[in-house]
C-alpha cells in the first residue's frame, strides 16, 4: 500500500519552482502548490494546508463535497474504467471482476472514511451479484450491505450520511426504472430499431433525448428524497 501511494503521489503535478527545475529554486509557487493540493484531494482524499483557498472556494459555490472522497469519486472511476475497457475490446466475463479490481487498489490508497466504506461495499456487492448472473433482488442486498455496515459500527445507523446513503440508493433501485418507464415516450422504447428500423440520425436523436430523461428523472428522484432528510438533520 506504501508503494502504490508513493507511485500515484509521483504522479501528481509538481509543488512548484523547486521541483520543476527552475532556475531560481526555492521560488515559491502557490499556483502550483493549490494545483498538486487540489489534485491530491481530488485523487488521494488528501488535505494540506495548500488546499485552504480553494477548499473557501469550493464551499462559497456550495461544492464542498466534491473535495471529499464519497460515492461520486467511485462511480466516475467505475465509468471512466468500462469506457477504457470497451474501447480496448470485449473482454466478456472479466468485464465486472477488472473494474471491481481496480476500485479495490483504489480503495486501498486512500483514506478509509465511512462513506468510501459504504461506497465500495455497495459497489462490490451489487456489480459482483450482477456478474454471477443469478437471478437476485437488488433491494434486498442492499439491505443486506446496510446490516453488514450497521453490525460492525452500530453508530452508522444515527449517520446522515448512512441514511442518505442507503434511502438515495434504495429509492433510485426501486422507483428510478418505473419513473423512466412513465415519462419515455413510447416511440424510445423501440430505439434498437428490431421491429421498426430507423436511420441514424434518428437513432441518435432518441438516445441523446433518452439520457436526458433519464438523467432529470434520476436527480429530480434523488433530490425528492434526500432534501426532506437533510432538512431534518440540519434543521
């Protein structure tokens, strides 16, 4: 874990003048500094004493979270990572155990804080149920994760962040599917064209207005759900 920290620390953009080769070293250079904080946050869940200007910055835009490694952070590297993987080639069964290969290094090298926990587990459990193809209902694993969480830390249960966790998620997995089903209109569901083929350009058209929906009905659902909750946490 050691090595594997430093290799992706080596990868971080330089601290400044110093360590870029400048010819008046020791200059400082807080440009470069916030870039490398930034960076190491982003990636690492790092925080340094360079990263207070723009940690001010992200919380004055209400994006304080995005500094923070949670469940986001997992999901871009899960979908950065099965890009990368269709554009190599089919890799067929090994498809879902590299990916989960990958967010466990990940995991391994950064900081193991409660919600990078819930992230990973739900993660690995539901994508891993997924790739034994038997037949399972996802509702009820992630029931089985919030158990598993709750028996090793029973304090989670009293958690915002557990709560949102979980009731976000449950909610997406049991309502997101019959709301996309209720607001698509009926001519995307034929978008493969099997009994109805359609040019390209049409093609297209229906996936992008697709998408769309999907993603207003997934952050309209989310936000449904988590905005009473928090009320009620932050009064």
């Amino acid at each position: 874990r050691t090595a594997l920290r430093a290799f992706a620390h080596s990868l971080l953009p330089a601290r400044g003048a110093e360590e870029v080769g400048s010819e008046t070293p020791g200059t400082p250079d807080e440009d470069a500094a916030a870039r490398r904080a930034l960076s190491a946050a982003l990636l690492l869940g790092e925080t340094s004493p360079e990263l207070r200007p723009t940690s001010d910055a992200f919380s004055r835009l209400g994006l304080l979270h995005a500094l923070s490694i949670s469940g986001f952070h997992i999901t871009s590297l899960v979908m950065l990572v099965a890009i990368g993987l269709r554009l190599i080639g089919e890799l067929g069964r090994w498809h879902t155990p590299v990916i989960l290969a990958v967010v466990m290094v990940y995991v391994s090298l950064i900081p193991m804080d409660a919600p990078v926990v819930r992230s990973a587990l739900m993660l690995l459990a539901l994508a891993g149920a997924g790739a034994t193809t038997r037949r399972y209902d996802a509702l009820s694993l992630l029931g089985w994760i919030a158990c598993i969480t709750l028996v090793v830390n029973p304090r989670d249960g009293f958690s915002p962040g557990f709560q949102l966790s979980f009731l976000a998620t449950g909610a997406l997995i049991h309502l997101a599917t019959p709301l996309l089903i209720r607001f698509t209109p009926t001519t995307d569901l034929d978008i493969k064209g099997l009994t109805d083929p359609k040019p390209t350009w049409l093609r297209v058209w229906l996936w992008v207005r697709g998408f769309a929906i999907s993603a207003v009905v997934t952050c309209v659902l989310a936000w449904g759900i988590s905005t009473p909750l928090v009320a009620h946490h932050s009064g």
